[in-house]
C-alpha cells in the first residue's frame, strides 16, 4: 500500500505534522536518534508503562475510577488558585481536543504507534556490571573532584589500519566540560559502566552553585535556545520522585541573562499544572530572569492506542503539561536590538507516548526554527538528564540517559 508523505517523514524525522492544526506527533526515541551515528536509543528501554497488554491497562482503570468516584463524592468548590487553574485548562481545551481529534483521524500513523516499542536494539543489555550508585550521590562526597571518566576515542578510519587502537581520554566527571568534538559517537566508560556520547554535544555534571562556570566569557559567544526542566517541588508528599526537588527561590538565581547571546535566547521551561507555580512564572521569576514571555506549548500524553493517558477534565490529573517560551535579550546594552527570535503561534501541541522515568519528549529540535540567523545555533540544556548533538546538556545527572542500557 502506498504510504502517505506524512508517515514517511515520520519514521525518517520522528516528527508527524498534522495538516489542519497546529500540532505535531512525536517520537522521542526517533528524534533522539537524530543525533547518533553508530548507536541507537532502544525504543524497549525508552517506552515501557504505556505499551502494557491492554488487560492490564483495563484493570488499572478500573481501579483508578473507583479511585476518583470515592473523590467525587466529596462536595467540591473551587477555591480562588483552582478557578484561575480551571479557567487556563478551559482555554487550552479547544487546541487539545483539535489535536486529539487530528491524531484519530491520522489512521496510518495509529497503526504504526503500537510498534514504536519494539524498533531495532538490544533489549537484553544489562551489562555485567551496573554502576549502581546515582551521579546526584558521587557528586556530593569530598572525592567527587576525583572521579574520573575515560573517553574512547575511535581511530580514524581513513588510517587503514586493521588493529583498533582507541585513544583514550581521562578526565574529572565533576565540575568539568566534557566536550565530544568529532563527529562520531564516542563511547565512555565510568565506573566498569559505559556510556555513549553523541556528536558534537557536551555535558557539565554539577550542582546548581556551580551552573555559573557556564556563563561564557564573551556575550557573542552565549546561548540562543535554552530548554530548562527544573526539578520542581511536587505538592503531593507521595508522589516518588528520583530526583531531589529544590524550593522555587533557588531558581530565582539561574543567571538565565547571562547565560544568553547578546542578541537574544529562546527560553523554553517546563511548568507542572500547578497554578502556584505558574504564578510564580508568571510574577516573579520570568522577570527575575529578564525573559518576556511570549507563549504556551503543550505535550499530550497518550497511550499506544492513541487514547489520552487521563481524563482530560481530570482536575489533578491532567493528561498534558505546559511549556512557557519566552524571549531573553542577554545583556546588551543598546535597547533598540533586534530580537532575533522569530514571531511564535501560541498553542502548539506536540503529541508523544511517555517514555519511562518521567522523561519529556526532546523538544529542542522543533524549537530551532524559531531561533533564526544563528548558525550553528548554541543549544544549552538545564538539569538535562540525557545528551544531544548539538546542545550542552548541564544537571547533577546529565549522563543518566546515556548508559549503554539505553544507548546500545
Ligand atoms: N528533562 C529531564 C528528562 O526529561 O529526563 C528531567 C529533568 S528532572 C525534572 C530535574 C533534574 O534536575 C533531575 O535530574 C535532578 O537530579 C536535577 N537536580 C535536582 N537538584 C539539582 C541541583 N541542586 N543541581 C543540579 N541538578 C539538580
């Protein structure tokens, strides 16, 4: 059968453009594999809670209604924060349920998305010796300062030689750029574990006090698009969390300016539903940052079957979390700079199947046609936990997702 232009761009892009609205299907582990040459992101360990049989993801729901019918009984009235957050969700509803709707109607792409798990790669690659203890552990000790990755540099082919001589690397994992320059994927090796490093991309593996060894020397030389994931402090006490969470006042301090090109940086953070939170976006720290906001993406959560994760009405529960772009201007001084930033359709959807381990979908890509007139645009990632060619990804873990269980 003849496959339609979009499905075709799709399993080359990972990107599925709907033609009649402003959002767009996306499969991360494709577009992660954008960025390698000889290895590739297992889909297997990528996707795993929403692919389950779908007689275990019936008796899930069914016990989770009986969940939310127990809740329902309870009188309710919104409170001030919760009108505010119920009248944001009902402006959003419209482009979801437009973009639900464009998703059930791409019928050649339904019939692909329960296929997504089980692409090429190793699903059995547990190797012999995990490295068990957490990046965020190590980095705290006195020693951190000594622990040390060692980067395998592959030959140059063109050399022609039969015997492969890796040249190695030693350097500190803490505290430190750990720059892979060439154009091939680099394997690297911490602690009897390995770990792939994409082209062209880096890593700066440190606490929060240290994110200002980042801020460049020169303001030509800061970052034009910078996606921030910080690791908000959950309102539910039992929700787990592997990460630590920090107080919204720490992020006051990210020197969001600095850290952005004289000519202006593309700002995109992920919010929770909170309306807590998004009014302290909105009110303090946007402004603290010196980012003028500019407008709301949003990411869909669905099944394998294209059906929404939740009830989209679910007041706690909602099946889709936000993404505030904004405009930085950096620190130049003359005030009439032109933005380089290009105008945003506001409301913009992007579609995806939850990986594990709560894991965004890597957005970076679709945001660089926004960024114009640099080239190549300089990408930072904050509080990353995996890499991209092409971005510096900078957390406590940035190199969690690139262990050779996930990268083989
Ligand atoms: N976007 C990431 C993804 O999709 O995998 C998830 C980021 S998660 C919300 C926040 C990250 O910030 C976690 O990796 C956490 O360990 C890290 N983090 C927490 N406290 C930190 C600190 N004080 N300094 C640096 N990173 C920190």
């Amino acid at each position: 059968s003849e496959m339609s232009k979009n499905l075709s761009a799709f399993l080359k892009s990972g990107i599925y453009r709907f033609e009649d609205s402003n959002s767009v299907f996306v499969d991360p582990v494709r577009l992660l594999n954008r960025s390698y040459t000889r290895f590739r992101v297992s889909p297997w360990a990528y996707y795993s809670r929403f692919f389950q049989s779908s007689e275990a993801t019936q008796l899930q729901q069914s016990s989770n209604s009986r969940k939310r019918k127990r809740k329902k009984t309870k009188p309710h009235t919104f409170n001030e924060r919760e009108r505010v957050a119920e009248q944001r969700h009902q402006e959003a509803k419209p482009f979801l349920l437009k973009a639900c709707d464009s998703l059930l109607r791409a019928t050649d792409l339904l019939e692909v998305m329960g296929n997504l798990r089980n692409g090429s790669g190793s699903s059995s690659s547990s190797p012999s010796t995990t490295f068990e203890e957490s990046f965020i552990q190590l980095g705290r000790v006195w020693q951190a300062p000594f622990y040390e990755i060692t980067l395998k540099f592959r030959p140059d082919e063109a050399g022609g030689s039969s015997i492969t001589q890796y040249s190695e690397r030693v350097l500190p994992v803490f505290n430190n750029l750990i720059v892979n320059e060439t154009s091939d994927d680099v394997e690297a090796e911490f602690m009897n574990t390995q770990y792939v490093l994409p082209p062209d991309s880096s890593f700066y593996m440190s606490d929060l006090r240290q994110i200002h060894d980042l801020i460049p020397a020169e303001h030509d030389c800061g970052f034009n698009l910078i996606v921030i994931d910080p690791p908000w402090e959950n309102g539910s006490a039992h929700q787990k969390l592997r990460y630590p969470t920090l107080p919204n006042r720490y992020f006051l301090s990210l020197p969001i300016k600095q850290l952005s090109h004289k000519e202006g940086a593309l700002v995109a953070l992920w919010v929770t539903n909170r309306e807590k939170l998004r009014y302290f976006v909105e009110k303090e720290l946007f402004p603290a940052w010196g980012v003028k906001y500019v407008a709301t993406f949003y990411w869909l959560k669905v099944k394998a079957d294209g059906s929404l994760i939740s009830d989209l009405d679910l007041f706690h529960h909602r099946p889709y979390e936000c993404i505030l772009l904004g405009e930085c201007n950096g620190e130049s001084l003359d005030s009439n700079n032109t933005s380089r930033i290009k105008t945003i359709q506001d409301n913009q959807i992007i579609i995806s199947i939850p990986g594990d381990y709560s894991r965004k979908p890597p957005i970076g890509g679709l945001l660089l046609e926004y960024v114009a007139g640099h080239s190549p645009t300089r990408c930072l990632e904050l509080f990353a936990r995996e890499m991209v060619s092409g971005w510096v990804s900078w957390g406590n873990e940035p190199i969690h997702f690139q262990e050779s269980r996930y990268v083989n």
